[in-house]
C-alpha cells in the first residue's frame, strides 16, 4: 500500500507519519487490497482535522472518511476507526456470498433429476 501524507497549516513530523503508518497496519489486517491511501491533516485554531481517502479495486468511488478533534493523535485514532468499518463493508460487499448458495442449488436440481 502506497501512504502519503500531507499536512495543512501544519509540519508533519516523523512522529506523527510513524503513527499512522502504524494505524494504517490495522487496515491492512482486514484487506489487504488497497491500492493507495492519501492522508491529510490539518490545524484550524483549536481544531485538528484528519482526513484521508484510500483507493481500493473493485469499485467506482474511494473510501473517505474525515475527524475533527481537539488532539490530532485523537484525529487519527477516530479516522483509523472510521475507515476500518468502510473497509470492513466493502469487503464484505466485495466477496460473493451468493456463490455458494448457487452451487448448493445447482447440486439439488441434479439430485432431483
């Protein structure tokens, strides 16, 4: 997975890139078929916003999911939490589950003939 960070109004630190590569690992846990992920995280007086989109095979849009929060650390974490349940969903409407049911019907019309 490519990773790219960006900050606004902000200097992304080695510190915080490190964070979320490792936030970015719990991801990759549950697929591991994203392409590209595009981070962005911002300073707007006493907000700190983190936004990111990440490009996954299989459909028409990106995933994207933004968090506004007083601590960026805090930004992230809720991000993270955000798009592991995009993930988690479009994995799940990913994989076919119909699949097997067409096959379990394909083996009852043979045995009835």
């Amino acid at each position: 997975m490519n990773i790219d960070v960006t900050g606004r109004h902000l200097e992304v630190t080695d510190s915080l890139k490190s964070y979320i590569l490792e936030k970015m690992q719990r991801l990759e846990r549950h697929f591991d078929h994203v392409l590209k992920a595009h981070v962005i995280l911002e300073c707007e007086k006493l907000n700190h916003k983190a936004e990111a989109s990440l490009v996954v095979p299989g459909s028409n849009q990106n995933l994207f999911a933004n968090s506004v929060e007083n601590d960026m650390y805090a930004a992230i974490d809720t991000l993270m939490d955000k798009l592991d349940r995009q993930v988690i969903k479009h994995k799940e409407k990913s994989s076919d589950h119909h699949r097997k049911d067409k096959s379990k019907l394909s083996l009852i019309n043979e045995y009835e003939s």
